[in-house]
C-alpha cells in the first residue's frame, strides 16, 4: 500500500493564527496511510529573480519538500480580499528557474477560515488562479470557505461537533482526489 505524503502550506506566520489551528485539527481526519506535515514558508527570502541562480538555503529545502510530496494542501487566510503576500512569495519562490517549478502536476487542496462572513472566498478564488498557471491541480468540489465561530475548536485542538461532519466530508474527497492522481 502506498502511503502517501501531504505537503500542508499555511497562509499565515501568526502564533496563534485559525487557519494553523484548522491545519492541525484537520490532519487528524485523515486515513493512516496519509501523513500530512507542515512546510515552513516564514523563513523564506523575498524573491528576487536575481537569485535563481543561487537559491538560499530555506527556499531549497522547501523545493525538496514539495518535490517529495504526494499532493498539496494550502489552508489560508484572506488578506485585503486577495492571498497573504507570504503565501505568494512562497508560491513565486517555488515556481523559478523556469523548466523547475516543484508545482506543476501536484494535486492541492486549498481550505481558508476567516472571523469574516465570506470565509476567505476572494482569497481562494485568486489562489485558484494562479495554481492553474502552476499547473496544480486543485480540488474542485466541495469547496471549504469557514468563518470563525465560537466551539470551532474543542480544548483539545479538535474540529468542533458542528463542523466536524462537514469538514470529514471535505478530507474524503481531498484524499479521494489525490488517490486518484497517485493512480495516474
Ligand atoms: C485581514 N483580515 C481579512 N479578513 C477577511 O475575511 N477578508 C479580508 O480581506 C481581510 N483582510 C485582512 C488584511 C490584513 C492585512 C489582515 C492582517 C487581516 C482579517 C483576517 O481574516 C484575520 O486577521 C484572520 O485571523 C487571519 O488569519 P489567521 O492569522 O488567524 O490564520
């Protein structure tokens, strides 16, 4: 049996940030043959074009993370209707020199909360956008778009009972959709 491994991308460098807190609640819907880890993205440079010669040693090991990963998943906040500019630095940092890119052909998922009504719609629909030029495959149906709420999360870090059933509905098909990418 292959045991796959997920890249998680988190859209924000806050302590005490929701959507880190939404990555490691969701980790534990996941099926055992699925291992699901962090990749740091705080640590990276600005991108400037004149480095891709000589990638600093954060942006490195973050290629090879994704590189060695099975599939994608991108849990963000909206910033000013648009993605956070650090989940875009990672994302160019990723995608240069041209010919390797460690995007193209990974499978993603791509979750937000926010205490705002909208639930980081905007946020995703640009990140949407630029993982199509990436050629990521992303996650089409059922999209996931959480507003902050009181009982989100239990004290043990746990989806809360009234999101629960929603968001186990979410992870089977994000692990369904990067099964069948693996089958490919
Ligand atoms: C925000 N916030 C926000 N919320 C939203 O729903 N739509 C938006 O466009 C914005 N814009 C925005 C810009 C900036 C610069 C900040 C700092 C915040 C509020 C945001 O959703 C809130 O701070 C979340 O708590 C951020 O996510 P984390 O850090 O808790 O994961």
């Amino acid at each position: 049996m292959h045991h796959y491994q997920i890249a998680i991308i988190v859209g924000s460098l806050r302590k005490d940030s929701f959507n880190r807190k939404l990555a490691s609640a969701i980790v534990k819907l996941a099926p055992s043959d699925f291992s699901l880890t962090m990749v740091q993205i705080g640590d990276l440079p600005l991108y400037n074009q004149d480095d891709d010669e000589n990638p600093a040693e954060p942006v490195r090991r973050m290629k090879q993370e994704i590189q060695a990963a099975d599939g994608i998943l991108i849990v963000t906040p909206e910033y000013n209707r648009s993605i956070p500019g650090v989940l875009k630095n990672a994302l160019d940092q990723g995608s240069r020199p041209p010919g390797q890119s460690v995007w193209a052909g990974k499978p993603a998922g791509i979750l937000g909360i926010s205490p705002g009504a909208a639930g980081t719609a905007m946020a995703q629909q640009h990140l949407r956008n630029v993982l199509s030029f990436l050629d990521v495959s992303v996650l089409r149906q059922p999209e996931a778009y959480l507003q902050v709420r009181e009982g989100m999360f239990d004290d043990a870090g746990n989806i809360g009972e009234a999101s629960r059933k929603f968001l186990q509905n979410w992870m089977d098909h994000y692990i369904a959709w990067i099964e069948k990418h693996g089958e490919q």
